[in-house]
C-alpha cells in the first residue's frame, strides 16, 4: 500500500513568512508524529498525536510552531514568523498503534530553507 | 549528557568489509533499540529493532546490545556500495513519548 506522503518536497521562504507543511499518515494508522531534522543535530521529535487524544507538544521549540490533525489522519505543521533556524527537514511519521516497539513509517520530508 | 550519543562518521570502507555502528545510552529504562536506515534525500526506515540484551541476526546485519554498558552495536558484513547511507539508532522512552535518535552515522561503500 502507499507509505507515508508529504508535500511539499521542497519548500524556500523568506525570514518572517508563515510556512504550512502536509503529512499524509499510511492509512489506519492511529499515530502519527513530527520530526525535524537539522544538519548535524539528528532526529528531534516535536509533537505526536495519538487516536482523539490531545497531542503531546512538548517538543516544540517555540510558540512559532503548531500542528493538527483533521478527521484522525491528516497532518499540518504550521510555522509562523520563519526564522533562518528553522530551516531543516521536516520529518512525518506514522504509526498504526501508539506504544513500546511500534515501528514508526517515516515520509521523505520537507526541506524547509529560510532566506 | 545527551540521551544517546552516535559518532556521526563519516565512516568510508571497502566493499566487502565488516563494518561496525555503535550508540551509547545514558537512560537505563530503555528497553527498545533499533536501528533505522536513511538514503540520502529519503525518510529513515527501519532496519532492526532488538529487545533486551544479546544479538539478533538478519542476513547480513547483526544487532547486539549490552544494557550492563548501556552500548548498542550494529554489525554490516561483507558490505555492498548499496548499504551507503546514514544509520541511526534509535530508543523508545517508557511510557507514551516518542523515539529518541542519535544522531546518525554517515557510512560509503566504495566499491
């Protein structure tokens, strides 16, 4: 079946611009999270949603960055006010259950670059 | 201390040599550890996940873990050009938190 999507695959903007980031988890999983990753600072979570609970957001880094999760499948990162830090590969990925030794489906990203 | 530690490489062999991939973990509830696999360009997949300490074969690749040294490894045998790519570990927290990565090392196999 088809993995994990996310648009776009590239994306350039200027410093202060809003930016919106799509994730389409594979389809029936219930979990799905958020990963940036930046040039030598590895995978760093930034928030997860699981089923219809409240998503845990404690690893955003500011109050510049959100997310949702319409109807339980797909995702919108949103960052407001982009600063030249936040350019990075957004990572999306999907899980079916929530818990110790789910495997987690990784999309291809999106290369955010801030001018 | 951070959490888990990788050596980011890059790490450059010949084809056909054992390579050898290691993490150290500093958070003694983790009962998980896996190893993902990223092409350059592409989302990292799952290569091997291990439970409890010991080793775990799948063809070419071995996965060893050690939690009385907190030191997970993973071994490449007779590696092919195809296998270079970043490798990164990876551990679940206990209870409802996300994977916690390495950083990843970067790995070529030059033919």
């Amino acid at each position: 079946g088809a993995g994990v999507s996310q648009s776009p695959s590239n994306k350039v903007t200027e410093k202060g611009k809003d930016v919106e980031l799509r994730c389409d988890p594979i389809s029936g999983h219930t979990a799905l999270y958020w990963y940036r990753q930046s040039l030598g600072q590895g995978l760093e979570f930034l928030i997860y949603f699981q089923g219809n609970s409240a998503p845990d957001k404690s690893g955003l880094p500011s109050d510049r960055f959100s997310a949702e999760r319409t109807g339980g499948s797909v995702s919108t990162l949103t960052i407001q006010r982009t600063q030249q830090e936040d350019s990075a590969v957004y990572l999306c990925a999907s899980s079916f259950l929530f818990g110790l030794g789910e495997t987690q489906y990784f999309g291809p990203g999106t290369r955010l670059l801030v001018l | 201390q951070k959490e888990v530690e990788q050596d980011p490489g890059p790490l450059s062999v010949p084809e056909g040599a054992i390579v050898s991939l290691n993490c150290t973990y500093s958070n003694s509830a983790f009962q998980y550890f896996m190893w993902y696999r990223q092409y350059s360009r592409k989302g990292p997949e799952l290569l091997m996940y291990t439970y409890s300490s010991g080793n775990k074969e799948d063809g070419r690749f071995t996965a060893q873990v050690d939690k009385s040294s907190k030191y997970i490894s993973l071994f490449i045998r007779d590696s092919q050009p195809s296998d270079s790519a970043t490798y990164l570990c990876a551990m679940p927290n206990s209870g409802n938190t996300p994977l916690v990565f390495g950083k990843g090392t970067r790995l070529s196999v030059i033919a």
